[in-house]
C-alpha cells in the first residue's frame, strides 16, 4: 500500500481555538475519528499465539513503539488519542492492563509530542480519586497542550480496587456526583468554593493551573455512573457509551439527545480491520471486523444517527499498526475530517 502524505486537518476560521470537544463535535451529523490507546495488536490470534510461546502475559501490550505511533496518529489526522485509567492489572478478572502507563502521567507526555490531536480519558475512575488533585492534573494537561484536554469519567466497575484504595464500592455514586462538583468548582474563577467541606471562597484558596478555556474543562461521562439519565444530560458536556448494533444505538443517541437538547455521543468501537478492503462486516465483540469500504458505510450510518465521534480499539488485528493507521489514513479519514478550529469556545454544563 502506498504510504499517504500527512493530511492536514480541515481548519475553520475562528476568533477563538476550538475546545477539545468542539474538535471532537464539529457538527450535528458530522463524525470525527479517534484511536484509543495503546496502539498495539496484542489481541490479535498470531500475536497471542507468540505471546504464548515467549511466555508473554496476555493483554499487556508492547510499548516500544509507543511515543512513535502517537506521533504517526497525530500527523496523519486523527481527531483524538483516548487513554483508559486501569489502576491495577488484574489477569484473573479482566486479563487485560489497559493502557499501562499512569493516565495523567501518559497525558503530559503525550501533549508534548503531539499537535492538533485532542487527549481524551475513557475514562478516569473518579471516585478512586482525589477530585481536587484530577482537577489540577486535567488543567495540567489542558495547558501543556493549549486546550486539547477532554474528561472522561466512569465510576469504576472493578470492585477489587475500591476496599485496596480504601474507597466504598457501594457509595460510589455519591462519591462520583460529588466529584463532579467539585471539579467545576476548581476550574470555575475565582477562589475556590466548597461549601459541603466549610470551605468559602473569603479564604481565596485556588486550584492551578487555570484550564485554557475560561468555562474549563468538558467531561464526558462514560456509561450510567451510577446516575440516572436526568444528571448526566444535565451535568456532562458528552456522552461516552459503549458501543452497540445499529437499531440499539438509535434509541440510546436519541434518547440522550432528547433529554440533552444535542450534546454530542461519543462511542468507542473495537475494530479489526481486513485486508481485503470489500471485506463484509461481521459482529465481534464491542465491534467489527470488516473491511473498510464496510466501515466507511456503516461509519457514515452512525452520523446520521446522531454519533459525534468514534474512538477505534486495533488491538485485535493481526496485522502491523502502522499499515492499519496508513490504511484509514488514505481510505477512511477523508470521509470523516478532523478539525483544528471552531468559531468559538463551548461552553461545559454546570460552568454556567
């Protein structure tokens, strides 16, 4: 396959850089594409098979090439590199170790050797979490990048995690919405404000630095959280959902819609892609496997039904990473832009 120049992402004109989401959610009907990190293939059945042979844990992915394909992801195009928060590798549960490296940590890094792409979360464990010192983190990240920053939250679904950090599993959802809270108010101006813990702001204490954006950082919420559909619509500036069949996520992007007024979807998407670019779609698990005259249709199907953008797991392929990020570089970006500007900043629910 011939290898494609770097594409240069659609740019707006704009008296203001674009938020991370409004990079993400350019348009009603209008997708953009992700990758979620790492970029490795360690899922696939070839790659297992040598895993297995070497003695290789499953699920713990190659770093080597990590900083590279990062860099590679960024020039070609992609609208969003998405980290998950894994805290612990647990092989006997899950057998998997997400992305490994520590998420704000790995954020940082990627913020300097990255340009346009935004760094997304899917999703941080917020009540494993001290709210104050995520806060401080994202804006961290959001400054050392100019704004690219994008929270994903989730409450967590690994009960083992919750006692070792010495957390209750049960009263998660209490903790999550008053995480969220707090977080608002750390990035509001002005001194900080935290009336539930007899903090008032006359004692003009300050969470920096100071997000790029004055309305601070957005969040997406992944899953239910432990919320009911009414505080997410009212809370998030996104949704994060688990990916599903077509007529499944027609009710689900149209009920959040409905109760949000048009705030974006997000979704990721497990993606094995063949060789044979005709290749038809099949069903896997949290996916497809198909080839990508297939994905493009059915990408183009999930615009209109509401979907702002979509993140791709390649970790099932057999196939080399670079070949798979040159191919939907050529053949699949184009029809799903990225963009660099926005005519102004969003404004994220519960900063107004």
């Amino acid at each position: 396959m011939p290898t494609p120049l770097p594409r240069t992402p659609d740019t707006a004109p704009a008296s203001a850089p674009a938020s991370s989401l409004a990079r993400l959610a350019p348009a009603a009907g209008r997708l953009t594409i992700g990758l979620e990190l790492p970029l490795d293939n360690d899922w696939g059945v070839e790659r297992g098979r040598a895993d297995r042979a070497a003695g290789r844990p499953f699920g713990v992915p190659d770093l080597t090439a990590h900083t590279r394909l990062a860099r590679l992801a960024d020039r070609l195009g992609f609208a969003a590199l998405w980290l998950r928060d894994v805290p612990l590798y647990d092989p006997v549960a899950f057998g998997d170790a997400g992305s490994v490296f520590e998420t704000f940590t790995h954020l940082g890094h990627l913020a300097a050797v990255t340009e346009n792409a935004v760094l997304a979360t899917g999703a941080i464990v917020l009540p494993l979490r001290e709210p104050l010192l995520v806060a401080k983190a994202a804006a961290t990240v959001d400054v050392l990048s100019g704004g690219r920053m994008l929270l994903g939250l989730a409450s967590g679904d690994r009960p083992v995690e919750y006692p070792l950090f010495r957390r209750d599993f049960e009263g998660r959802g209490t903790a999550f919405r008053e995480g969220v809270e707090t977080l608002r108010a750390a990035w509001r101006p002005g001194p900080l404000h935290l009336p539930g813990v007899g903090l008032g702001a006359d004692r003009q204490l300050e969470v920096l630095p100071r997000p790029v954006a004055p309305a601070g950082i957005p969040i997406a919420v992944a899953g239910g959280a432990q919320q009911t559909p009414e505080w997410i619509a009212e809370h998030a500036d996104a949704s994060l959902n688990y990916p599903r069949e077509l007529g499944a996520l027609r009710l689900r992007a149209r009920q959040w819609h409905e109760l949000t007024g048009g705030k974006p979807y997000l979704t990721p998407m497990v993606l094995s892609l063949q060789e044979d670019a005709g290749a038809p779609p099949q069903p896997i698990r949290l996916g497809l496997s198909t080839g990508r005259e297939a994905l493009i249709e059915h990408l183009g199907q999930m615009a209109e039904l509401g979907v702002a953008h979509v993140s791709f797991n390649l970790r099932p392929n057999d196939r080399p990473v670079d070949d798979l990020l040159q191919e939907l570089a050529e053949y699949v970006l184009p029809h799903f832009p990225s963009v660099t500007a926005a005519p102004a900043l969003d404004t994220p629910a519960g900063a107004r």
